[in-house]
C-alpha cells in the first residue's frame, strides 16, 4: 500500500470525522494509542449526518471512556467550525468544570498548526476564553459571528444563546 501524500491526508481529515477526531485524540492526548474501534466509526457516521441535516436528534449512549465527549463535544465542534465558521454550537454537560474542559480541548484542536493547515477557521485572537471563543470571519460579515462554541453546566442561563446545535 503506498502512503498517502500531506495534501491527500489533509483532504481526509476534513471530509472524514472519524479520521479527522483519532487526529484530535493524538493532539490531546500524546502518550497514549489510539485503538479505532467499529464503535468510533458509527458515532463519526451519524455525527457526520447531524452536520449534514440528515438526522436531527441523536442519543449516544456507551459507557464510560468509549470517546463520547472527545467526538461530540471536541472533534464534533471543531470538524463542524471548520465546514460552518457560522455555527453556532451549545455543548451542555452535567459540569460547568467539564464544560470548560472540553471547551478547552476543543480550543487546542483549533489552533493547533495542523487544523489551521487543513480549514480556514481561526479564533478570534481578543476572544479566547473558554466562555466566549469566536472564531474569524472568512467570508462573512463580521456582525454575523457570534460565540460559536459556547459550554454550558447546570445553572447557566442559555436563554440569550441562539443555538443551531446542542450537544
């Protein structure tokens, strides 16, 4: 089997999200393997169809350490951030601490060189926090971006929140 060039790899990260979330694993996690199962197949091809319009709401429901919040709540995102710098995506968790930790994760991924390589999407360098990063407009008016990524816990008001995407 022959290897894949830079350019052809780039082009599987941002068509394919299973590819494109075990790349956001090695990123945030660098000692450990990751060991593709059929399980993170299924959740990148029905996340993928989330981003896609073909399904509207969707439960995973697997026990604990299967890579749920890394792809649905960090690769998801960002995969979707790069496609859509318009999205505007509410990542809820039972935490506020876990909230702002994969708010996090998902802010590494997005200014790592490799992810700045393969989408155009770039964080707003005055709104980084992880309450309120904002991503750069690439073809799109300025006063049309908002807080795409925003994480949420329990008692935090999200009434003035206009979300396309709950997660």
């Amino acid at each position: 089997m022959t290897e894949l060039s830079p350019a052809e790899y780039d082009a599987i990260l941002r068509s394919d999200l299973g590819f494109f979330a075990e790349r956001c694993f090695c990123e945030l996690n660098p000692q450990t393997a990751f060991l593709m199962n059929w399980h993170i197949e299924v959740i990148a091809a029905k996340l993928a169809a989330v981003h896609q319009g073909k399904i509207r709401r969707l439960i995973i429901n697997l026990p604990p350490r299967h890579l749920k919040s890394l792809m649905a709540s960090v690769a998801f995102p960002a995969w979707c951030l790069g496609h859509d710098p318009s999205a505007q995506i509410l990542c809820v968790s039972y935490a506020q601490d876990l909230a702002d930790k994969l708010a996090r994760d998902c802010r590494s991924v997005m200014t790592s060189p490799w992810y700045r390589r393969i989408f155009p999407t770039r964080l707003a360098p005055h709104r980084q926090a992880v309450q309120e990063f904002m991503v750069l407009p690439t073809r799109l008016p300025l006063e049309e971006f908002r807080r795409p990524y925003r994480p949420q816990g329990p008692g935090s008001p999200i009434s003035a929140f206009c979300s396309r995407r709950l997660l």
